[in-house]
C-alpha cells in the first residue's frame, strides 16, 4: 500500500484527536453586562447606527469583537450588536433562559422556593455551586438556581 500526503494528513489528525493534542484550550468567554439603566444595542459601532434594543441595568452579554471603544456583543438569545464599552461594567449577572425558573433556599431541588424569575428576567450572580447558581433578584429574594435555567457568568 503507498502512503499519500492526504493520508498521512488523516492519519496524524486521527492520531492528534486520540491522543488529546489539539492544543491549549480555548479561552473563556469575555462577558460584560449594561451598567446604565438603560443602553442601546446597535447595528454598528456607533451612534450614527440604528438602535436595534434597549437593555436594561444588569443584562449580560458575550462580548465578539472590539473597535474603536464600542464592543460587538451577543445576547443569550444569539441576538448581536454593539454597545458602547464604557456602558458596561465586569459585574456577573444571569438571564433567564427558561419560561420560569424556580429560586430555592440552597442548591438543589429538594429545598424550599423561595422566588420564581420569568424570561428575561436579568439576575445578579452572587456565587456558583456544582450546577446551581446563587443569585439576587432586583427588589427581590436571594436564592439558588439551576445553571441550566439560566445565561451569563
């Protein structure tokens, strides 16, 4: 059998894969979130762009790209635009992601609901434990959430 260039390729590709040397893995996401009470999302870096939304205080993004102090960011519904970067803040907050999600006195199902969040609702992330999220309502109760319920940092 003669060895070709393609199939040496395939052959090193395959042995890259099965051996777990596909490099350094990649780095996490930058996340921001809004730091005014309310900020325009936009269609391009700048205010000569069209405002596409609104978004509220809190509302986490994933931030894409950069140019010239504006940020291009993606929302937890994939939506993308771009903020003005010195509008927004490194403090971690969630969205709900699901039609409701429960809020309970500890990490887990089995404990008491303290509080119920709606899509959309932004929450402030306070700290992280094997799945679940702790988390504080704006005016609202502090409790627990399942990571899966939720998007952001």
């Amino acid at each position: 059998m003669t060895v070709t260039a393609p199939m040496t390729r395939r052959w090193l590709a395959a042995v890259v894969l099965a051996l777990g040397l596909q490099g350094p893995a990649p780095a996490a996401a930058e996340m921001v979130s809004i730091d005014r009470t309310e900020v325009n999302m936009r269609a391009g870096a700048g205010t000569r762009y069209a405002a596409q939304w609104t978004l509220a205080r809190g509302y986490p993004l994933r931030v894409l790209g950069r140019r010239d102090g504006w940020l291009q960011v993606r929302d937890f519904e994939g939506d993308t635009g771009w903020v003005l970067g010195r509008l927004t803040a490194r403090k971690p907050h969630m969205v709900v992601k699901v039609s409701v999600a429960n809020l309970r006195s500890a990490p887990g199902t089995k404990h008491r609901i303290v509080g119920r969040a709606k899509y959309g609702e932004v929450l402030r992330t306070l700290s992280h434990r094997e799945g679940w999220v702790r988390v504080r309502q704006p005016g609202g109760p502090t409790g627990w959430v399942a990571r899966r319920l939720v998007w952001g940092w």
